[in-house]
C-alpha cells in the first residue's frame, strides 16, 4: 500500500513538471501598446489569436500550431492587410512573437507580456 501511494505521489510530481515545462500560448497577452491578444485551441493543433481591445477588436491575427514553448504559422498585420509566416516562443510571462517575409530574411517581431 504504502508502495503505491508513494508511486502515485512521484508520477504527480512528474506530471506536474511536464505540464510546467510546456508553455502553452493559449491565454490573453498584451501587446507594446496595450491592445490585448487572445489566442485559444481551435481544434487540429491549431492556437488563433483575435484581437480583444482597440481598433481591430474582433479581428484575426492569424493561427499557430505547436507544442511547448515554440509555435510557428500565419500572422495578420492588421494595419498592412497581409499576411506573413510567423513564429512565435513562450517563456513564462513572455511571448515572442515574429512575422517573416523572403524566407525570414525580414523579420519583425515583438515581445507581449501575459495578462
């Protein structure tokens, strides 16, 4: 018995610091000039960001999919109107997020901070 219980207590602990380790993307994350971003599962794998606040509220900036703390897609430049490769990196309360043209040679990136 006492076997068991201490098998159950040692896989919590390891399941625990797998989940730790994945950084998910899901959740909200405000951008450098305050506009909120939430990105959610949307089935396949697949994170989407809508715009939660300002002029683009409702909109769409774009799908990732990914597991971890590394996720790679499409990202919306709202403003532009185009759409871009993009990728993005979670590390704990920081998303960095990139947008590429020409292969990623031309990046633009910025880091949004969890709400």
């Amino acid at each position: 018995m006492f076997r068991t219980i201490m098998l159950a207590v040692g896989a919590s602990f390891i399941f625990a610091a797998v989940a730790a380790a994945a950084e998910p993307i899901e959740g909200t994350w405000k951008r450098p000039n305050g506009t909120l971003i939430r990105y959610a599962a949307s089935g396949g794998g697949q994170f989407c960001g809508t715009v939660m606040t300002g002029e683009y509220k409702g909109k769409s900036i774009g799908c990732m999919s990914g597991s971890g703390s590394n996720y790679k897609g499409k990202v919306n430049k709202l403003d532009e109107g185009k759409t871009y490769n993009g990728k993005a990196t979670v590390k704990g309360n920081t998303l960095a997020l990139a947008g590429c043209v020409l292969g990623g040679i031309i990046c633009k990136s910025e880091n949004l901070t969890r709400q």
